[in-house]
C-alpha cells in the first residue's frame, strides 16, 4: 500500500536458529505495539549512545488520528 492501511505489518527480519525469522513478531514487539499496518516509508538505523545496539525508527505515511511515524 502506497497509503493509509496496508494487508499485512510491518515485518523486520534477522537471521537467527539457521533461518529468517521476523524479530517484529517477538512477544516482547507485539506487547510493544511495535509493527503496525500503516504503509511504510522510511526507515533508519542508529546506534544513539556508541554501544553498537541500533535502534530502529519507521517512518510512516499518517492515517487519521495516527501519526506518521513508529
């Protein structure tokens, strides 16, 4: 979807157990909320205090009372 409410969420995938598993799918991300069904548009990777753990942003399209980024 180029806007508004895409058919599936937001999928991000990591190697892991000798397979691509989808880390967004996690107990930990779905209590979070973290993937959402607003089509995406950007996203970065950055490493804010040096430690070499990246933190994900998602920037997306806005729909209704939604902002436009995760």
């Amino acid at each position: 979807a180029f806007s508004g409410v895409a058919t599936y969420t937001d999928k991000l995938f990591k190697f892991r157990n000798n397979r691509w598993e989808d880390i967004l799918s996690d107990e930990v991300n779905v209590a979070r909320g973290v993937a959402s069904l607003f089509a995406g548009r950007s996203v970065a990777c950055v490493d804010r205090t040096g430690s070499g753990r990246y933190s994900i942003y998602i920037a997306n399209y806005a729909y209704g009372n939604v902002g436009p980024d995760a």
